[in-house]
C-alpha cells in the first residue's frame, strides 16, 4: 500500500516536466533518423547508424555512444526519443536528455524499452568511441583508446588518430600515438608512397606489432594457368609436389578453377561402388576381385563408361594437367610496390630478429649450463679430486633441496628462509657426505666398482626415504620476491632473475672452490693426498681425515646447488637422479680432476642442448637423447675429457 | 711336459657338477609348477604366479647375462636391462601388430567390399598410433607383419647395438667405472627416445596387450601362460648350459683375466677388446632374448622398464646372489625379485613400531637399497657365497696341480688313481 502510494506521488510529481526534452535537438533528430536501425541493432546492419552518429562531429554523439555501449540507452516507446537513463529501483527510471545531458525526472519504465546492444555490436560501437577518447582530457582514457586499436584496428582509426595528434600534450602517449599512426599508415595509408615510407620507418624495429602489421601485406593466393602471368604481383612460382605445394593440393587447386576434372577420394570411390552393386557385381565385375585399388578403379571406370557415375581424373590425367599448368604466388595484400618494400624491411627485421634469439638462446644456454656447473661442482670434488664414484650425488642435492623446502615451511618469509636453508643445506649435506665417506666409501676405496654399486644402494634408499617423508608430489622452493620477474633487454631478449642468481651464484662456487684448493690448507692436504696419501701422511696429513672433510666439503655444495635447483625447477624425490647422468658426464667431458674442465664441459653441455633443443624447440627429450649420444661420441675422440690431465696428477 | 703328462680331459658335465646340478633343479621346478599348474595340472598355483615365476625364469637369463659380463668379464654394465627391453619390443611390434591386424581384418570383413591392402594397412596403423595421434606406420615397424624378421630382430636390434657402442667403447679404452657411466647414459638416451611419442613405439604409452597370442584367442591364458614358462625354463637351462660352456674353457680363462688384470692379458698378446666385445654382444643378445620371453608374460612394455634404474636393479640381483659364479647370478634375480614381488604386492606383515607403521609397499625399496650396501661391503660373495660353505667341507679339486713342493711328488693323475 505504501509502495503504490509512493509510485503514484512520484508519477504525479515527476511525469510533467518530461515533456520537456528537446525533441528538435540536432543529436535527437540524428537518432531518430537512424532509429529503425538503432532500435532493430544486429550487428550485419547496425554499421551506418554507428557511422552517421560518430561522423557527426555533434558533442553529444559520444554521450550517445557511451551510454549505448553501458545499456544505458532507453528509448521512449510513444514519442520514439531516446534517453539515457539510471534505473532508480525496479521500475523507476531517472531520465536525462542527449542534447544537454540535463535531468529530465523520474519516470516509471513502463513507457520506455532499453536497447541492449549485443557484444558484437558493443565492440563496433567500442571501435567508434576510440575517436573520442582520443582526445579525452584524462591520460588514463588516451591509454586504454590506445589499446583498443592495437588490439582491433581500423580504417578509421588513422584519420582520428592523426587528428588527436597535435593536440597531444604528453610526451609518453604522443610517442605511442605516432608509432601506432605509422602502424596504421603501413595498413590503411591512402597512397602507396605514404606506406611506403611508414613502412621504411620501421627499419629494423623488433617490435612484434611491426611484424604483425608487415605480415599482412605480404600474403599471397596461389593460382594456376596455362602460362605464367607478366603481372608485377606475381611471387615465386611453385613447384607441384614441393614442400610449399602438395600434389593433391595443385590439383585441388585446378579442380576449383575448373582446369581439370575433378579426382575422387578413397571413400567416395568406394561409397560409389557400393551403391552400385548389383548381383554381387559392379558394372559386371565380382565384388570379391575388387580387394586391390587398380581393381576398384578399373570398376569405377566402368561404372563412368556405363554413366552411372561421373567420370573422374585417372592419375596420368593428374600428371598430365598438373605439367601442363603453371602454379604460382600472387601478392593480395598490398600492392607489388608496397609488398616489395614490406617484403625488405622485414628481411632486415628478421635477420636483426635472428641475431637477437641466437643471444637470446645464449643466454638461455649460459644460464643452463650454470645449472649443470652447480649440479657438477661437487662431483668435480669428490670424482674429480678424490676419484670417489658417488651415485648418491643427486640425492644430496635432493637433500638440499628438501631442507630448503622445510626451512621454509618454519620461516615464511623467502628472502630469509633462502639466506638461512643456505648455509643448513650445506650443513646437513656436509654430515650426510661424512657419513657416508666414513661407512660405506672408506671401506671401498680400492674398489672403485664397488663403490659404485654401494653408492647406488644408498640412492635407492635415500630416495625412497624421501619419497615416504616428503610424498611423491612435487614441493615448491618458493623464490624471494625481488627475483621474480626478469631482465627485458628488448622483445627478444630476456632472462629471468632467477637464472641470472644461479649464474652468480656458480660464479661463486667457483671462486669458492679456486680459493679453497688452492688457497688454504685444507685444498693443499688435499691435493696432497689425492696425488700420494703416504707421501701425505709421511708429511703429517691425516689421509682418512683429509678424505673425509673433502667428501663432505663436495657433499656439502651438492646441497647448495639442490637449494638452487629447486628454485628453478620443482623439488622431488627424483630431481637427484635427473641431474646425475648429465653430472657425470659434464665431469667427464671437461676432464677429470680439473675445474676448468669442468665449466668447460658443463658450458659446452649446456649450449650443446640448446643449440639442439633450437633445431627442435618442441622436444626437449630428444635434445637430451642427441646430446648424450653427442657426449659419447665425444668420449670417443677425447676420452680424457676436454682438458686432460698430464703428468704425475693424472697418474694418481 | 709332454701331451701325455696332461691331464685328460673329463666330460663337461664332470667337470661342472654345477650345471648338472642346476639343470636337475631346474627340470625339477618346471615339472613341479606344471603339475600344480591350472593349465595342465591339479590348480593350485594361480596363472598369474606362473606368469610371475616364468618372469623370474626370464629375468635369471637376463642376470646370467649380466653375469658373464660382470662377474666374469668385469665390465659393469648398465645397459643390459635396455637390451632386454629392446628385445621386449621387437617381439612385442609382431605381437600388436598381428593382433590388430585380426581385429581390423574382422571389422573390415563386415563391410560391402573387400578390403584393399591399403585399407588393412591404414585400419591397423590408425588402432596402433591412434594414441600418439599419427595414423602411419613409422619406417621402424616395416616387418612388424613377420615373425621370423621381428624373431631376429630379438636377436639383431640388441647384438648390433651393443656391437657397435661396444666397438666404440672398448676402441677408445673406456674402462671400469667409465664405461659404467657410459652405458648408463646409452641406456638413459635410449630411454628418453623411446619416451617421444614420435620414436614410432607410441612414446610412453608404450606395446601393450602382448599377453594375447594373435590367433591363439581360444586357448586359455591358463594354458599359454604354461607354454611361456616352459619356453623361459627351456631358455634359462640352455643360456645355463651355454654360459657355463663359455667360461669353462680357454676363452673363459682369458675372460677371467681380463677382469682380474686387463694390462697384463694385453701384454700376453690377446686381442683385449675383441674378446670384450664378443662378451658384450653374446651378452646383449641373450638380454634380448630374455626380454622377448618376459614381455609376453608381462603383457606391457614401456619406455620406464628401460630407465637406467632398471639396470642397476639388474646388478644389484647379481650382487647379491653372487657374481662370479653363474648360479648366483640365478640364485640373486629368483630371489630378489621374488621377495619384491612378495613386498611389494602387499603382502608383507606390516610392522608396527607404536609411533610409525612400517609399511613394507614404502620401505622394501630402502631395505633393498641397504642390504645391497652391506652385501657390497661385507659379503661380497652374496648369497652364493654360502655354497662355499658345503664346499669348502670337500678336498679341493685341484685340476692337474702339484700335490706338492717336490718336482719328483706324486701328480694328480697317479693321486686319483
């Protein structure tokens, strides 16, 4: 009761001075004219009704299109005037007028329809509006009018986009604005000239809007005739049967331009025959001799001499047509003279595009190849100097893998966590190694095999102990924030920061290992009991603690590079025994005992992957596959690795 | 010494009771599961555990492989197991592609017309590779459709990879734990290739359905499950009989020293790597053959039974049985890999310590991996080494040597007589 009351006194308040919108207003009287249209709106036929309004030049025609494109528009089913209007409640309208935006009242909606613009409609008239906005006093609103026409541009996009031009006041969009004119130049420009120009501007830009708006001009239809064409346009001419050119499709390609008689598919041939079969025969052949295709074709033709069937092309038809026709590339994207300049400045492009990706998968091979270091530095420790076979390797760098995982499951900030599972990787990795040297491997010195296969026993458990702790699901070492993201150098070249700490972070390693062996007294017992223990203890070295300390010391990097490892790749009990070939063989390949050796062989295993994963960027396995078999047939011709050892050190 | 003063050389068998020994136990065994068998027998072992004891019988061979080259020859393989599986496969293309080719007869047989060879082709090659979305056959199936040629390519595809690789690696001097790492890498590229879906043996998916002799629907499983144990048994006494006929002789003497000390038999004037290579390659083959008995018992094959972990468990069954003698070899696969079925399956007790439950399905693969150290470190001899035990008890044997210090002593000859 107080609601019908309520909607009476505001009917009887608020009808009145409806009366009074300006009928006669020039965007009025615009809209009515395109009515029919506006009010029917499919997206096939609403196209000139967009136009008129935005070609206007009245102020309000943005209005217009705006509260169309929100469904704001309203449209007055007795008078036939368009509003736009707010909805107050259900069925309360609050109405304003297009020609002054003045309010109008507050009306019931019974009298009014609102017009719902479908999205496809909504997109054109989106399309329409990007004039506007290109002048609109907000830089937000400049941007996002930007957008749209780089996301959908249009022929009428230039003409408003060069208009908006010296209004332009900020430096930043004006640039964007005059990249984007010369982009839509090279697509919409009204002389060949004009494009030509716009096209040579881009002259080695690496943009890929460049690419995208080059490409197109460049696209071809292949044609056929009996002689080739003098015309400018024409492109290279293909051979039937080549790569670019299938056989069957040359032919197709007569077929449709009705050169030749039509072939028929497999199926369609035997449909044929089977519909014709009659008495267990077709056109008086047994249907149990037709198990072969020159039998079934032999029918077919039959079949056509009867003209039950149309006759088709036998293949020496085929041979014949196609050798008699010419098949060649006709430029339908843009003129000869502008296809042939699109055509250079995108040969310039590419080549500067190619330069480009070959750095790019440099450093892609560079960072890779610090994973290997990292993965291999312990192994050149306790392989390389000690001569230990250790299978377990990639369990210790699982293990510290693991202890990152669980540091950070007690210390949640990453940066922190990262700075304390550092140091504990390395610690735990470091008892695990002496451990393992002081039960298992000390025993077994003089059995390299042996240790082998015991090494092996203890990755087996470690990883199945790993597996029962940890599950089989893989645990995310989750990267500090400040080495999210990645370092663009242009549209072709970047590389995470992540990978670029892993490069410093081998770096270090190095520089680690240099200054430890070479630097302290610890690295001059070692060297001094790798390359004569009784000499060693002769001098007052004990060997077994010396052994000890340097297994750990390798175990113990092992575990670092597991923390870095895992930043980059997922942590799981497997993740060990992914590395550990690759690891051998970055050791081996480099040459045993030298640290050089191995940077070198993991630098060449790295681009070595690379440079096969680029031939083949689907495959990554099969990079693997080719660059192991690489590796052993690199074994073949320097089976002492890249830098072989000489003298007494390779003796011992 | 003259010819006469040698000792005359006793019949093989004499000379190696062993091999009698085992061939008995072996006929024993057969004859036993057959009679207890379903197919042919009183029922009481289910067909699955023999298809599971022909498996063992199959993985024997295999480890009588691995021991001639390892045990015998000192070369630690890591790649027998990929031998195995390659002879797995090549029997296993025969296997699907005979099959499909009778079920897509079948279908197409329905059809209005007969069906062109075209037709057959395109039918079998779309039910192979549909799951790796190629309906070709790649050019590595081209007899697929032949028995004998995929029965030598058991034999071919292992022999001449590990010929050549061989070839490579013994050429260059790669020795020891070298050649370990190289082969185990040969096997781990091996696996990723096979791991494509574009290596043309339906990448990970794998041969599957081989336990299905094509045309052989009607027979029972129950009854070819026993015809493969037969045929495994058959292949384990021989491959027995034949290791043990290698290592006898002169040329298992220069084997033998080739592992003890390769210098000095190169030194002697021996061809090092000719013999090596012949001990690789004989040794692949065998794998191979192995591998084609197995598969058709485990019905499936895929590119993870490659994986260079597979070669290591094959080394560890050798360990532990005891390399060096060829029934430890057998001994180590049988019960290895009996008692990890036994775990595994589930069947073990679990053990309730209060605070945790050790499930044995997680923890056998730890205990394996542990056992298998203390057996490298404290018993090396595995668990063929207890057999010395009874045999030590005897007076040696000692094969022509002098009874004693004096040139003038009493010879083994006048000893025995």
């Amino acid at each position: 009761m107080l609601r019908f009351a309520a909607t009476l006194l505001a009917c009887l308040t608020l009808s009145l001075p409806a009366s009074s919108q300006q009928a006669d207003a020039p965007i009025q009287q615009l809209l009515q004219s395109q009515s029919d249209l506006i009010v029917e709106s499919s997206r096939r036929t609403i196209g000139p009704a967009i136009d008129a309004l935005a070609n206007s030049g009245l102020p309000a025609a943005q209005v217009v299109l705006d509260k169309w494109q929100l469904r704001e528009m309203w449209v007055n089913t007795e008078t036939g005037l368009f509003v736009y209007a707010e909805e107050v409640d259900r069925d309360t309208l609050r109405i304003f007028d297009f020609a002054d935006g003045s309010l109008i009242g507050e009306v019931p909606d019974d009298g009014f329809e609102q017009l719902k613009p479908n999205s496809g409609i909504r997109g054109l008239i989106g399309t329409a509006l990007v004039q506007f906005q290109l002048s609109d006093p907000d830089p937000a609103t400049r941007q996002r009018a930007l957008d749209a026409i780089e996301r959908g541009a249009e022929e009428s996009h230039l003409a408003a986009l060069r208009a908006s031009l010296p209004k332009e006041t900020d430096p930043q969009i004006l640039a964007r604005k005059q990249r984007l004119e010369r982009l839509l130049t090279i697509a919409y420009g009204a002389t060949d000239a004009e494009r030509i120009e716009a096209i040579q501007s881009f002259d080695g830009d690496l943009g890929v809007d460049v690419r995208a708006a080059l490409n197109p001009l460049l696209a071809v239809r292949v044609e056929a005739a009996e002689a080739l064409p003098a015309d400018a346009d024409i492109g290279r001419v293909l051979e039937p049967g080549s790569a670019a050119l299938s056989r069957d499709d040359a032919y197709a390609l007569l077929v449709a331009a009705n050169l030749a008689k039509p072939r028929i598919s497999v199926e369609d041939q035997r449909n044929a025959l089977i519909a014709n079969i009659a008495d267990g025969q077709v056109a008086g052949i047994q249907v149990a001799t037709l198990d072969s295709q020159e039998a079934r074709d032999m029918a077919y033709a039959a079949l056509a001499e009867q003209g039950t069937v149309t006759a088709v092309a036998t293949e020496a038809e085929v041979d014949q047509r196609l050798a008699n026709h010419v098949f060649f590339e006709r430029y339908v994207g843009a003129p000869p003279e502008v296809v042939f300049a699109a055509q250079a400045a995108l040969n310039a492009i590419e080549n500067k595009v190619a330069i480009n990706q070959m750095f790019d998968l440099s450093l892609d091979a560079l960072s890779l190849a610090s994973i290997y270091f990292l993965a291999a530095i312990g192994l050149a420790i306790t392989f390389g100097v000690m001569g230990v076979i250790n299978m377990a390797h990639g369990e210790f760098i699982m293990m510290g893998a693991y202890t990152g995982y669980v540091v950070q499951l007690f210390i949640p900030d990453y940066t922190l966590s990262i700075l304390v599972a550092i140091p504990l990787a390395f610690a735990v990795t470091f008892g695990a190694g002496v451990a393992m040297e002081r039960l298992v491997i000390r025993w077994l010195y003089h059995r390299p095999l042996e240790t082998l296969l015991a090494t092996f026993g203890i990755s087996i458990a470690l990883q199945q102990i790993a597996k029962n702790i940890f599950g089989t699901q893989a645990r995310p070492l989750t990267a500090p924030g400040w080495l999210d993201g990645s370092l663009v150098i242009n549209d072709i070249v970047s590389i995470s920061y992540i990978r670029i700490a892993i490069f410093v972070l081998a770096l270090l390693f190095l520089a680690l290992f240099l200054f430890v062996m070479n630097r302290t007294r610890l690295g001059l017992e070692v060297r001094a009991v790798t390359q004569n223990p009784r000499m060693a203890a002769s001098m007052g070295i004990n060997p077994d603690k010396i052994n000890m300390l340097t297994f750990g010391f390798g175990s113990g990097i092992a575990g670092i590079a597991g923390v870095a490892i895992g930043l980059y790749a997922k942590v799981t009990s497997e993740m060990g025994s992914d590395y550990i070939v690759q690891s051998f063989m970055t050791v081996v390949v480099g040459g045993v005992g030298n640290i050089w050796g191995t940077l070198l062989g993991a630098t060449m295993v790295g681009f070595l992957q690379k440079g096969i994963e680029w031939f083949n960027p689907s495959n990554t396995l099969a990079a693997q596959t080719y660059m192991i078999l690489f590796i052993i047939l690199f074994i073949q011709f320097r089976p002492k690795g890249i830098i072989a050892l000489k003298g007494r050190a390779a003796e011992a | 010494m003259t010819d006469a003063a040698l000792p005359r050389r006793q019949p093989f068998a004499l000379r190696f009771p062993s091999v009698m020994i085992f061939l008995a136990i072996l006929a024993l065994f057969t004859v036993g599961v057959t009679i207890l068998s379903e197919g042919f027998g009183i029922g009481v072992i289910s067909t699955s555990f023999i298809k599971t004891l022909g498996k063992t019988l199959c993985l024997c061979l295999v480890a009588l492989a691995m021991d001639l080259v390892w045990g015998y020859c000192g070369i630690l393989s890591l790649g027998h197991m990929a031998f195995f599986g390659l002879g797995g496969y090549a029997i296993g293309m025969w296997l699907m592609y005979a099959r499909t080719e009778i079920i897509v007869l079948e279908s197409l047989a329905a059809a209005e017309l007969p069906p062109t060879p075209e037709e057959v082709s395109n039918g079998i090659a779309t039910q192979i590779f549909g799951v790796v979305g190629s309906s070709e056959f790649p050019p590595i199936w081209a007899f697929a459709h032949s028995l004998p040629l995929q029965l030598a390519a058991v034999v071919i595809v292992p022999g001449l990879l590990a010929l050549v690789f061989g070839w490579l690696a013994f050429r260059s001097r790669v020795t020891g734990v070298y050649l370990s790492i190289l082969t185990q890498a040969m096997t781990l590229a091996l696996s990723l290739h096979l791991f494509q879906n574009d290596s043309g043996l339906r990448g990970n998916n794998g041969l599957s359905g081989l336990q299905n002799l094509p045309g052989l629907d009607d027979v029972p499983q129950a009854t070819v499950s026993l015809w493969f144990f037969w045929a495994s048994a058959l292949a384990l006494g021989l491959g027995y009989v034949l290791c043990a006929w290698i290592v006898s002789g002169k040329f298992g003497s220069v084997i033998r020293a080739i592992r003890d000390d390769e210098a000095r038999v190169r030194f002697l004037g021996y061809p090092v790597e000719a013999f090596k290579l012949v001990i690789f390659t004989l040794t692949a083959v065998i794998a191979g053959i192995a591998g084609a008995l197995y598969y058709p018992q485990a019905g499936i094959i895929n590119p993870a039974e490659i994986a260079p972990i597979a070669s290591i468990y094959l080394a560890v069954w050798v360990a532990i049985g005891g390399r060096g003698r060829l029934y430890g070899a057998v001994i180590g696969a049988a019960f290895v890999s009996l008692v990890s079925t036994w775990f595994t399956g589930g069947q073990a007790p679990d053990i309730n310590l209060g605070v945790y439950t050790i499930s044995w399905v997680d923890w056998w693969t730890v205990l394996l991996g542990l056992s298998f150290v203390a057996v490298t470190l404290y018993a090396p001899k595995g668990i063929g080494g207890l057999i010395d035990l009874i045999t030590e008890r005897k007076s040696p044997n000692r094969h022509g040597a002098s009874l004693g210090p004096d040139q003038g002593s009493l010879r083994e000859q006048e000893a025995e007589k």
